[in-house]
C-alpha cells in the first residue's frame, strides 16, 4: 500500500470521526478568536498614539501663538510664563511611544499589562512606576486575553493528541496490527502516513490562520519576513510534538496505554515543568524587586527634592569637584 493510498484511507476515517472534526472546528474558532484580539489591541493602541500625538501638535500650536502674540500663558492660569524656560518645556508635551508591532496580532503577552506611552516632563525617571517590568507571566496572563500564541502552545499539541490517540492503538487492540503489516511492508512507514496526514492538516489549519490574522493587521505590508519567522517557529513546534507522540505510537501497541502516556507528555511539557520552572525563579528572583526598587528610589528622590539649594551643591561638590 503506497503512501498516497494510506492518505486517502485517512481523509476518510477523519470525515467519518464527528469527534475529530468537532476538535478541528473548536480549534479554528480559538484561533479566530485569539487574532480578533491581538488585532483589536494593536488598533487600539495605534489609534490611541495617533490621538496622542494630535493632542500634542495642539497644545504646541497654541504655546507657539501665545508666544507670538505676546502673551505669557493662557488667561485662565496666570502663573504659567511661556517666556521662562520651564514653562516653555512644560507646554511642548513630549511623548514616547512604544509602536505595537502588526504581529501583535499572533502574541498579546503582557502588552495589555503594561503602558505603551509615557509623556516626557522635567520630573520624569526611568524609575516611575509606569515604566516598570516584571518577569512574571503566569500571574499576569493568568488575568490577561486568550491570544494566538496560547493556541499554538497549549491547543494545538492537544489538538494533535485528538487526533493521533487511537492511530495503531485501535488496530492493536482489535488484533489487526499484523495483516496490516503484512499488507503495507513496514509498521514505521504506514505510521509515518497516518501520522503524517494529520501534521498536514494542522500545519495547513495554522498557515490559513496565520494569514487571516495578517489581513487583520496588514502584517504584510510591514513585517512579511516576520510573518514567516514565526510561521517557521511554529512549524518546528509541531514538529516537537510530532516526535514525542509518533514515538509513543511506535512503542505503544494500545490505545489506552498511548492515550495516557500522551496526556502525561502534554501535561509535563506544558503545565509541570513550566510551572517547576517559574516556582524556582520567582523564588530566587522574587517580581515585587523591582517595584521595591521603585519605590525606594522614588523615597530617596522626594528627600532631595526637599533638601536646600546649598546642600545640592554641596553634594555636587564633592561628586564632580572638576566644576568647582
């Protein structure tokens, strides 16, 4: 029996298996779901930069008119002096923006967690609170949005192990196996065909939703070679889980036996060992440093805002005594 024929064989058993295409069906209606978010977020983001920036070329056209005119603030705060340097800084609002990259739409992560903005301003400090960054994933995402790359690492391995969880096991425990080897030649090559099949059809499944996703954000006009990069990386995933569950298949000869022992691969490489993992780092890098860091930094801060010009310059004193 060539390999084509095996393919055949198995187009049929899946149309045939409600159980399967049910799986098939739920899968693609995450994946749908999980781009709609990461390209609602990125329009979101990117509409909410622009509007930024609109607002800002506003307030700078009318400091630069009541500069013009001779006037030194609005009317409606006296105090503001355009002609003094502070208040010329502080009425030309400077922004920096972190641009959501198109291929938002395939990885959400902490994105939504997190600002993609700040303004700019005489008091501002890469130690204010909304600049900080924790590695801490679970805690976050665990609140956050299902996105595309939570499909591909969690749903598509499952999805796999649907599908291959009866291939050779069924046979075996019906006592088919040895006609069928007789028939086909070889147990690896009509496991690689069956087992095959299915890497096809789920690789296909990604690429149609990948692209879906690319029209969503346009992630062709401006990361095509991005598109493919990620593409590739999920396809060597898959191809991950296709060893485990292909050798598990080759070495298993029931359906029950396999299923578990596929289960018990899935639920350690996604779940125990990840988890094992964070436990360890978050207990020799706890995530709450940073925001400590934070806050010390910001206490010690106010304590020298508050202390007198001359204890400034004392203290320059003795830290650059080349300005002296």
């Amino acid at each position: 029996m060539n390999k084509l024929a095996i393919f055949t064989y198995e187009w049929k058993h899946f149309t045939r298996s409600p159980f399967k295409i049910v799986a098939l069906l739920l899968f693609v209606a995450a994946g749908v779901y999980a781009l709609h978010n990461g390209a609602s977020l990125y329009h979101n983001q990117v509409s909410e930069i622009e509007k930024i920036q609109e607002n800002a070329e506003e307030s700078i056209k009318e400091s630069v008119a009541l500069y013009d005119n001779g006037e030194k603030g609005p009317k409606d705060r006296p105090w503001v002096d355009l002609t003094t340097p502070f208040w010329a800084i502080w009425s030309t609002p400077v922004h920096h923006f972190k641009s959501p990259s198109p291929t938002l739409v395939y990885n959400i992560g902490q994105a939504e967690q997190y600002g993609f903005y700040k303004r700019i301003t005489p008091y501002s400090s890469p130690y204010d609170a909304d600049m900080a960054e924790e590695i801490a994933n679970p805690e976050r995402l665990q609140a956050g949005t299902l996105d595309f790359s939570f499909v591909a690492m969690y749903l598509m391995p499952l999805l796999l192990l649907v599908w291959l969880h009866n291939i050779k096991g069924a046979e075996g425990d019906r006592g088919f196996l040895p006609l069928i080897y007789t028939q086909t030649g070889a147990q690896s090559g009509w496991l690689l065909a069956r087992v095959g099949f299915y890497a096809v059809l789920l690789l296909s499944t990604v690429l149609v939703l990948m692209s879906y996703g690319a029209l969503l954000t346009n992630v062709y006009a401006q990361a095509f070679a991005r598109f493919w990069q990620i593409f590739f990386s999920v396809s060597g995933y898959l191809l991950l889980w296709l060893l485990i569950f292909g050798s598990i298949l080759y070495l298993g000869d029931r359906s029950i036996g396999n299923t578990l022992k596929m289960v018990g691969a899935w639920l350690l490489l996604t779940f125990i060992i990840p988890s094992t993992v964070h436990q360890w780092v978050s207990t020799q890098h706890p995530a709450n440093l940073m925001t400590d860091f934070i806050d010390a930094q910001r206490a010690e801060r106010e304590k020298l805002y508050d202390q007198p010009d001359s204890v400034f310059q004392a203290n320059l004193d003795d830290l650059f005594p080349e300005i002296i």
